[in-house]
C-alpha cells in the first residue's frame, strides 16, 4: 500500500521497538519521573468539568459556559460518555473577535437566546480558559446584562471563575457550589431558624449509586435531609420516552433554606474547602467533613456522626447490613490479602479508597494523585503509616499516568483501581483495571453501583475478589483449574 503522507522523520520498526523498550528502562523510568514542563494523561479533568458537574446538581439548571464552544464540548460529552445521558449546556461561543476584544456581547446574546429558548430557573456560569487569559470580568458583565434587560433583574445566576491551568474538576465543582449556594441562600439566614434538616454534600462524586445510597441510609435513620447539588436523577433518569431538559436535582427551595439547616456535612474535604468554608461563615446549626464513607470503618465513622447529630440510633437493618459486608468482607479477604494495589484519582476517593484497601489487608503500593497539595501527601502518608499493609507503599503527588505506566513497569502490582484513563498503563503493564472514579467511558452502568456505604464496600469487595479469580481460572494450567476457589 503506497503512503499517502509522506512521514516527516523516517522510523524503521527496528528503531521503533528499540525506543518502546527502552522506554520500559530503569534510565528512561528516571528520565521521566524528572519530567516537569509536560503534563501526559493526568488523572483529572479540567475545573468547568466539576463546574458543570454541580451545576447539574439543582432543579431546572442549565449550565452555561462563558468561552469556547469547543470547550463546552468537552465538558459535555465527558459528562455525557460517563453517565451515558445527555448533559445539556449551553455556550456563549467565544471566537477570535471575544478573545481580542472580550466576551460581553457573546454573554449577553448567549443569555438571552438560553433564556428565551429553554426556560431555565437558574444558569449557573463559569468560564474556559480563554476568557480567564484575557481576563473578563464577570461580575461587570452580569450587572451589565441586567442593566441592559438581557436577563431578568432577578433571575439567578450564579458564576464562578474556573481557570484550568490552575486547578482541575475538584476545584471547580467547589467554585461552583460555593457560588450557587451563596446565591441561593443570600438573605435567608434566619437567626434562631432551623429547618431541622441535614445539608449534605456529596462533593465531586460522579456516581450515581452514590447519592442514592446516601438518601436511602439517611431515609433509613430517619433523618430529614437535602443532598446539595444532586446529580441522581440528573444523570440516571427513567427512560420513558418523554425527554426532560432538567430532570432532579436540589429543588432550588430547599438548596435556599439549607442555611438554616440543623448541620452540614461534606464527605469530601478537598473537593468543598472554600464551600465549608462559606457554610463555616454564614450558615446556621453544626458543620462537620468527614472521609468519603468507602470501607466499613468510614462507614461506621459517617452513621455515627449523623447518629450524634440528630439523636437517632442506627436502625437494626443498617447493623445487620453491616454485619452481612464483614461477613462478606471475611469469604473474600483470602483473594485481597497482601495483594498489591495502584489507585489514582483524586485526593478524597484516594484517602477513602486507601482506607479500604487497608482494612481488607490488602496494599495501596502506588498512590498516585495528578494534582495535590502537600497537606494531602502528609495526610495519605500518615494514614499509610497507621496499618502495617501501609507499610512500604508510596505516594505519588502531581504525577500523571505516563509516569504511573513507567513506576509499573518497574514495580509491578497486582491490579489497578482508576479511572478509564488508566486502560493504557494497565494494557502496557498487563495489570487488571477496576474502573473507579471519573470519567469511566469504556464500561457500562459502573455509575449506577455505589461504593459509599456498606453496600458500597460490598460492591467493592466482589469486583476486586471475583476479577483476581477470574484472572487465575484464565490463566492457571490445567491441573489447578478448579471448580471452587
Ligand atoms: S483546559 Fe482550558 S482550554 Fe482545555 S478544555 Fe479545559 S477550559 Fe478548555
């Protein structure tokens, strides 16, 4: 077959596997662990991904981009490849002219055509990269469309500034939250008001099966609650032949007297720190974050506290769940004892995720975060300190997944726990991969499990057992092919 283009720098395949084996190198796992200047495949997205995400999170939301459209793009079908739903926003589509002479006319047309067209009760904004460089002033811009009578005096509109070479998802699912909360909440706080309620915040979390679980244990203690920014029925609605623009979310009434809540809990420290820091300030009843509820100890750990807070007892169904996981936690810890795990993702799924792998005695030997601060470094290694399987293991801070393909290489593990950005290093390296996290675009319904609660960890523990048994009746000769394991 004669080449169509001709190749700029001639590689003969002989060239070509020497590279790809050195590449496989002790040198070149140096080399590129040195690496500074250039990011590969990190294990995050960009912040309006996270900004998006939450601005789902609430009743007859359209989400609305101020930049490119390329951008927009993105976000959405990330989000729509994860969830396999649509993920509906909208774009003011800045082009050369909005990046020379700013994004006002695209916002104030954007808003109006999103306004007339879809009738939303709320547009959150943030912002792509190119109007964060040139360096747009949002809050001018609004006032400027209310003035100017593009978009009702009243109608919210809450933005959030979500610059991506500083930051990824987590940072702006924060934003953004924090920016529709103080929007929602502005001059509601009653002194001596209490709803009675729970405000909980499940933070950057893109599982479904999640936020479903926590209603149903909530709903279990009979604790009154809203879950802030509730993607579940966004993005897991029924299939009924009738589409919906805006299906669930926080209905925006009670997102509103959330700051009149009895307490407030976050179960994602790092992906909420400047929102509890605005519930720190304004809202009214306690605030408490805790540790994503994954494992049995995190899970115990979350009942207890709402137990505490609101003076109801775990109910008996909820202890026999429990019971039932370290039962199950006991059939299955022969296949995940002192098995060596690589996790990547973000900060709180990691502690989280660290945590029960720990209790089950198995090893988080390579923990890699693609952007992290060093308090969460300190605080992975401590919680690696705590348990002899932590013992050994290492944790790799604002690393992407070229490294992590190398650190493998030389320092192989059992089986990964990631996202389906990871599928390179697992096929390169020959390890399994249980897809975890976000986004997870080459499986189905992954979302739709949850790994929070009991249930959660129960879920955890058969895909990780069942994928280690799977992989010995695939692979063992003949003689230790067994009908039981
Ligand atoms: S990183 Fe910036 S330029 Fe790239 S998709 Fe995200 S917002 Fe757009």
């Amino acid at each position: 077959m004669s080449e169509a283009v001709k190749k700029v720098v001639e590689i003969t395949p002989e060239e070509e596997a020497r590279v790809l084996e050195w590449t496989k190198s002790k040198e070149y796992l140096e080399k590129n662990l040195a690496r500074e200047a250039t990011v590969i495949n990190p294990a995050h997205g960009c912040q309006p991904v996270g900004a998006q995400l939450a601005a789902h999170g609430f009743e007859g939301s359209l989400p609305f981009v101020h930049g490119s459209q390329g951008c927009a793009s993105y976000y959405r079908s990330t989000l729509n490849r994860h969830f396999r739903e649509p993920a509906p926003a909208v774009s003011d589509a800045m082009t050369e002219d909005g990046a020379v002479f700013g994004g006002q006319n695209n916002l104030f047309e954007g808003l109006e055509n999103a306004y007339k067209l879809y009738s939303p009760k709320i547009m959150p904004i943030f912002t792509s990269c190119m109007p964060e460089i040139i360096g747009d002033d949002l809050t001018a811009f609004i006032k400027n469309a209310r003035l100017k009578g593009h978009i009702p005096e009243d109608f919210p509109l809450p933005y959030a500034n979500t610059p991506s070479f500083n930051g990824t998802h987590i940072h702006g699912y924060d934003a953004m939250l924090k920016a529709i909360l103080e929007d929602l909440t502005a001059g509601k706080r009653v002194e001596g008001a209490c709803t009675g309620k729970l405000n909980l915040i499940a933070g950057f979390d893109a599982c479904t099966g999640n936020y479903r679980e926590y209603k149903r244990l909530l709903d279990a203690m009979e604790v009154p609650h809203t879950l802030l920014a509730d993607i579940s029925e966004t993005f897991d609605s029924p299939l009924d032949g009738e589409y919906q623009y805006y299906p669930g979310g926080t209905p925006l009434a009670e997102a509103a007297e959330s700051i009149n809540g009895k307490a407030t809990i976050s179960v994602q420290k790092y992906a909420t720190a400047s929102t509890m820091k605005f519930i720190n300030q304004e809202y009214g009843g306690k605030h408490e974050v805790l540790p994503m509820p994954i494992g049995v100890q995190a899970t115990d750990a979350f009942l207890l506290k709402v137990s505490q807070l609101f003076g109801k007892p775990v109910p008996e169904s909820i202890k026999a769940e429990r019971g039932r996981v370290v039962d199950a936690m006991t059939d299955a810890h022969q296949y995940l004892h002192n098995k060596k795990f690589a996790i990547f993702g973000d900060p709180d799924q990691l502690l989280a995720l660290a945590g029960f792998l720990l209790e089950m005695g198995a090893k988080p030997y390579h923990v890699l975060c693609s952007r992290a601060s060093k308090k969460f470094d300190k605080e992975m290694k401590a919680l690696l300190e705590s348990s002899p399987y932590g013992k050994g293991c290492h944790v790799w801070t604002n690393k992407d997944l070229w490294h992590l393909r190398s650190i493998l290489l030389d320092d192989p593990v059992d089986m990964m726990l990631g996202d389906t950005h990871g599928k390179f290093a697992a096929r390169e390296t020959g390890t399994p991969l249980i897809r975890i996290g976000f986004p997870i675009i080459d499986r189905v319904n992954v979302h739709r499990y949850p790994i929070i609660g009991y249930q959660g960890a129960l879920n955890l523990l058969t895909w990780t057992a069942n994928k280690f048994l799977d992989i010995k009746d695939d692979t063992c000769e003949d003689q230790w092919f067994e009908m039981m394991r």
